[in-house]
C-alpha cells in the first residue's frame, strides 16, 4: 500500500472548533432511552482531541486497497501523523519504503523490523542493515461516510 507523497502539515496554533457532544453513547444494537441529548458543558474541540502536537502533526490520505482493514484503516482515509511519537512496535506508522510512502503496523522479529499489513497480504521484513524510515506514528484516522 502505498500513501500519496504529499502530506499536508497541520498549522501550529489552530482555533478552536467545539462541536456539541452527545450525553449518551449510540448503541450498536438496541438504543437506550435517554433524556437529555446535548448539554453545553458537553462539547468537543477537535483540533485539540485530533491534533494534540501540531507542530509534529501531518495529515495523509490513505491508499491502501484492502491492506489495512483489519487495523481499522480503509482507502481514503485521512491518516492523522504525530512525528513527535516514538514509533513501537504495535504502532501504525507511516514510513518511507523503497521509494513510496507506506502505512503499516511496526513489529520486530528477530531483530528487524517488520511492517505487518492485515491477513492476505505480506509483510515487509526491513533486513537489519536496511535503515528505515519512520515519518510518524498514526494517532487517528477518521473515515468519512458521506
């Protein structure tokens, strides 16, 4: 899977943007009563929940064909990129492989590293003296429906 070179940096001082947050959570299954469905002290600012750095904050799109749903990433994608995190394994990282951008899960085994992609799909073993390199940890991604 491969990510579009162009990553767009996230500016530094954002204004606020606080959205009204619902009271109560939305069932999956069968909706539970609820009375009250927005309170004022109930709001969400999304720069600050979405973008906590942004100094280190980049955003990408996601071009993943099928590659990454099972880690909840789906072509389209607007990847949220915190360079300010140390990448571990278990974190989805964004990193520059052969050329290309690529997003994947970071593993180790036996001392490399490897970029795990979902089931059916091959990983990606870095040899031990291939220098790869990281761009960023994944902190969200957000999945538009409409």
């Amino acid at each position: 899977m491969t990510l579009p070179a162009i990553a767009l940096p996230v500016r530094d001082g954002l204004p606020s943007l606080h959205l009204p947050v619902l009271a109560s959570t939305a069932a999956c299954g069968f909706p539970s009563p609820a009375e009250d469905f927005f309170r004022e002290e109930d709001r969400l600012d999304l720069n600050a929940k979405l973008v906590p750095n942004p100094p280190a904050t980049f955003l990408v799109q996601a071009d993943c064909g099928g590659s990454m749903a099972d880690f909840g990433i789906h072509d389209g994608d607007l990847l949220v990129v915190d360079r300010s995190i140390s990448p571990r394994p278990g974190h989805t990282v964004v990193a520059l492989w052969e050329g290309g951008f690529v997003c994947k899960k970071l593993y180790m085994r036996n001392n490399c590293m490897v970029l795990a992609s979902g089931s059916g799909y091959p990983s990606i073993i870095v040899p031990e003296d291939v220098e790869l390199e990281i761009w960023g940890v994944v902190r969200s991604s957000i999945t538009q429906h409409l």
